[in-house]
C-alpha cells in the first residue's frame, strides 16, 4: 500500500474507542489548566528574558505579540482537528487522516522534539532557578553537577567550574515521571493545583513591578540593529517571537489528552483556545514588566524574572516595603520552580500519548503502547520518555534545545493547518463540533507565518532538525513501514 495512503476518520475514532484502556477523567477545567500549565514555563520565566537581551530589547513586548498571534492561528486549526478527530496523538494523528502514513510518521518524529525536548529544557530551566533558590537558602550545590556538559559555572569567590552533569534537572525528571505513571487524574490535579500557584505569581509579578518601572529602560524601544540579522532592529524582534515562541507551546498538548476528556467535541476547543487566550494577556503583561524593570542586557541570565524581581526589592529598599519586597522575591523563586514543574507535567504526559498511538499503529513495537493494568496509564511509554527527557537535560545545554523545541513545534503546525484544508476537502460532511473561521485564510496565514518564523531561527538548528529528521526517515523503512497496520494488517502481530 502506498506510503501515503491516508487513515480514514471513522476508523481512527472506532479504534480509539475499542478498548484503548485510557481513562476519560477530564473535564473542561482540568483541559484549560493542562494548557496553562504546558504553556507557562520555561519560555516566560527564562528564554523571554533571553531574547530580550540578545533579539529585541525592550520590543519584545512585539514579539511576544507576533508569536501570540502566530499561536492563535495554529490553535484555530488544532480545534477543528481535536473536535472533529478527538483520539490521541495531536498532530501525529491529525496528519495520519490527511496527509498519509509517511507524512504522519515524520510528524510523530518531529513530536520528539516539542515534547520530550521541550520537558527537557524545561527542566534545565527548573534547575537553574532550583540551584539559585537553594543559594539564597544557604544551600550551595556542587557546580559540576548543576549544569550541562561543558557549561561554565560561575563560582562566587573562587575560579569558575566546568559543568559535567545536571543531576537537578535529572531528578525532577524522575519525579514527574514516577507521577504520570501513577494515574493521569492524580497528574491534572497536581497540575491544577500549581497551575493556581505559577498564575498568582505571575499576577503578583505585574502587580508589584509596575510601582517600581523606570521608563528610561524602555529607551530606545526597538534598538538599532547591529549589523546582523537578529541582533536588534525588527529583525531582532522577529528574531525574538521565533526564540520566545517557546513560550507558547503547550496549547496542543491538550489534543494529546483527547481520549481521556470526558466529552472531547465540546471540552478539547475550550482547552486550546482558552489556555492560550489567558496566557498571551499575560505574556504580554509580565514581559513589559521586565524591561520596564531592568535595562534588558541584564536579562540574559538562566533566571531573568528572579533578576527583575530582585531589581523591584533593591528599588523597595529603605522604603516602607522592603521588608514586603523582599518576601516577594523569595516567593516568586519559588513560584517559578513550581511552575516549571508543572509544564514537565505536561509536556511528559503528551509525549507518551503520541508513542501509544504510533504504537498502536505498527510504526513501533506494539509493547510500547500497553496500558497499565491498574493505573491505566501508558506507563512503558512514559519510562520511554522519562529516560529520554532525563539523558538531554542532563547533558544539553537549554540554548540549543530551545531553538530544537520551537523549529520542530512550528513544523508541527505547518503540517497542521495543511491538514484542515485536506481534511476539508477529503471528507467535507464530517462532523465538526468547532469549525476553524475563515478557511482558507487562517489555515494558510498559519502555515506561511510558522514558516517564516522558522526561517528565523539559526542555521545549525536547522542542521539537527534534518539530521533528527534524517533519522526518522531511516527507521520508518526499516521498521514502521513494513509493521504498518494499514498496510499489512495480517503482519500487526508480529512487532
């Protein structure tokens, strides 16, 4: 059968159905709060500072708004797809019904590097802002084991030290893994329950910063370009919406939890949409507070929102909330690390789900795909996940695997917004309970806007994104083609 032959709907939906062994425990609140949860992170809490310092000064306030609205397109599409084909697997499954086999296994591929990497540099970030949190305690950890392979560590009173392992980011991994494959319920209410947390932080961030904004940091708003694409200028800004992109993902690892939503068609667009509105108001909020309170070269650190807050308490100094201020600021460093660890929840429990489906599909042995029998939880393939979260953030640096998670997450969407023309086109009386506007308008401004963006970002990633996707390509004809269920039903077994 051809490699593109396509998946139809109604067969996707009958065998998610027949027994898949997941438990539908979500409902509406529990699906905008995987949203938030996914969403809010590392890309507020450190890379938005990043690009700041590097991209765009204090006009990334504008990126932050392009890369919203690029978002806000994807999301558009991601809503139909979820509605209309609720079963597990995201965008892998969505380019299985339209796009053909081949297409959804280099999709699946790519998924690696949104989730897996993404928990992964999530949880870099939780452990620079954990190592940071406990100095400020008195606790010092050793800096050989506080960092990626090869990161130089700053040490205070003594000469720096070369980073060999990151043994914080690896035991949150641990952590969260260990939690997914307790239950999926006990997960989201974990989740829900930081989530509450991070946002009360983020609320008291804005609150409190703007008593204390210098205007004169937000000259000039746009600084002159360097000479080099990126540095500055509005190709720095559109620099900084490809790096801070990073900072929106999450909104469709909702669609992951699709068969575990209690009424999918309705609940899975109000989870997309509505996590993603509620972040970007407040993305936009907290970045402008950030350089309102800093000159924005200071943000460029592993912890840029610690390093604006600090600048709020030194400013509270002598007055009559510094002692207030200074409570904040502790407070904040704690909400960031709990935050943190809610998007590796998140984004943890995505990855497995797009396992179990490929999986299930003969494209990987099928024992990845197995559910517990007492947790009901793809727990194989959460350890899968677990060990590769735990290897990249043990050992990579948090630059390298921002620019891998957010060019393999705009590729997604690419493919994405193609497949709403597709699947309009091939099956136009299927039922959608949410239909994307304006089609074919949102779905091709999403596409060219994502490929734009991705244009943006550093050659060399583009270089692992090929040679990641190299790989895929070579285990797909050596393996997933010839096991595929839809091409060779009689050999589904044998895996």
């Amino acid at each position: 059968m051809s490699i593109f032959t396509t998946k139809p709907v109604d067969r996707l939906i009958a065998a998610s159905e027949a027994g898949h062994g997941l438990r539908r425990a979500l409902g509406p609140l529990h699906l905008i709060a995987l949203g938030i949860g996914a969403i809010i992170g590392t890309g507020i809490f450190v890379l938005s500072g990043q690009a700041a310092a590097a991209n765009a000064g204090p006009a990334i306030v504008l990126s932050m708004v392009i890369a919203g609205a690029t978002s806000a397109l994807a999301a558009l599409c991601y809503a139909e797809f979820a509605a209309a084909v609720p079963v597990a697997g995201s965008a892998y499954t969505y380019a299985y019904a339209t796009l053909g086999e081949l297409v959804a296994w280099i999709i699946g591929w790519d998924l690696i590097l949104e989730y897996a990497l993404g928990a992964a540099t999530v949880a870099v970030g939780w452990s620079g802002n954990i190592v940071s949190l406990l100095a400020d305690l008195g606790i010092h950890l050793p800096a050989a084991i506080s960092a990626a392979t090869g990161t130089v560590v700053p040490v205070a009173g003594g000469p720096s030290v070369t980073a060999v392992f990151n043994l914080p980011a690896v035991l949150v991994t641990l952590l969260v893994t260990w939690l997914l494959v307790r239950g999926v319920k006990e997960s989201a209410t974990v989740n829900s329950i930081i989530v509450f947390v991070k946002v009360a932080i983020i609320l008291l961030v804005i609150g409190t910063g703007l008593a204390f904004i210098h205007p004169a940091n937000y000259t000039p708003f746009i600084p002159p370009n360097t000479g080099v694409f990126g540095e500055f200028g509005w190709s720095g800004i559109v620099r900084g919406a490809a790096v801070i992109f990073f900072a929106y993902i999450g909104f469709d690892a909702v669609s992951t939890a699709a068969q575990e939503a209690r009424n999918p068609q309705r609940d899975m667009p109000r989870g997309i949409l509505g996590s993603l509105a509620i972040c970007t108001v407040l993305y936009v909020a907290v970045s402008a507070v950030m350089v309102g309170l800093v000159r924005y070269p200071a943000l460029g650190g592993p912890a840029p929102m610690a390093v604006a807050v600090d600048a709020a308490r030194d400013a509270a100094a002598g007055g009559p909330f510094r002692g207030v201020m200074h409570a904040m600021s502790m407070l904040v460093k704690i909400g960031i690390v709990a935050g943190l660890s809610s998007t590796m929840v998140v984004q943890m429990m995505a990855q497995p789900r797009i396992f179990m489906s490929m999986a299930q599909d003969g494209l990987l042995p099928t024992w990845i795909g197995r559910v517990h029998e007492r947790y009901r939880t793809p727990h194989r393939a959460t350890l899968i996940t677990g060990a590769i979260v735990a290897l990249a953030s043990g050992f990579t640096p948090i630059a390298v695997l921002g620019h891998l998670v957010s060019i393999g997450t705009l590729f997604a969407f690419v493919i994405v917004s193609l497949g709403v023309l597709m699947l309009r086109r091939r099956a136009p009386s299927l039922a959608r309970p949410f239909r994307t506007p304006w089609v074919p308008l949102v779905p091709i401004a999403s596409a060219v806007v994502s490929l734009a963006l991705m244009a943006s970002l550093p050659g060399a990633t583009w270089v692992r994104l090929l040679l990641w996707m190299a790989i895929g390509v070579v285990l797909y004809f050596t393996y997933g083609a010839r096991r595929s269920r839809l091409s060779a039903p009689a050999s589904s077994s044998s895996s």
